[in-house]
C-alpha cells in the first residue's frame, strides 16, 4: 500500500524561461497554495505512486515585474508525476504554452 500524498511541501517549479518557488497544500484531492505572485488552486488523483491533476495559477499581486514560468497569466497546467518517500515528482504542460514544459518538485515539509 502507498502512502498518501496528503500534506504540506514546499515546491520548485521550472521551465526553460523560468525558475520559481512556492507552497503547496493536498488535500481530500485539492491543491491550494501559492508564493509571492500567484495563487493556485485545483484537483489531483493518486493512484499507487502515481500522481494526475490540474491547477490554476492566478495573479494576486500588484507588481507586474514578476511573471509566472510560463511567462503567461492566469494558466492551467495540467500534470502526472511519482509520489516517494515524501517527494512528489512532476511534468506538466500550461494549456497557453503547450511546448513549453515544466517540471516541478514537491518537498514534504513536516506537518
């Protein structure tokens, strides 16, 4: 049996434009979270080791300077990835820049 993913991780996400950080929150298959820029919020699925979902990334502040990694905003990304040992690994695509890739990795962080 896996353990579930459920919890609190810090995050690192990256493109070829851009790298950035942020928190994340799972839950009851919900994603809430955000950094200094943007929020996100959206669903995931576990099924083993294996992880699906979407999120949403919207602006909440007020200096435009700073710009997603998708260089775009709002953006959907959808995602699958592997969950271990307290890491969830994924890659994903925003539906407004699909060749652009990211990747991200999620760091359990103690409850």
């Amino acid at each position: 049996m896996t353990d579930t993913i459920q919890g609190f991780y810090k995050a690192a996400f990256e493109t070829a434009r851009k790298k950035s950080h942020g928190v994340i929150f799972l839950r009851d298959g919900k994603i809430q979270g955000g950094d200094s820029t943007f929020l996100y919020v959206g669903a995931y699925s576990q099924s083993g080791v294996t992880v699906t979902g979407h999120l949403r990334g919207i602006r909440h502040s007020s200096d435009h300077s700073r710009m997603s990694v998708f260089g775009i905003e709002p953006f959907d990304v959808t995602f699958d990835g592997v969950a271990k040992d307290g890491y969830v690994a994924i890659e994903g695509y925003a539906r407004e820049t699909p060749g652009l890739p990211m990747k991200a990795l999620l760091t359990r962080v103690e409850d």
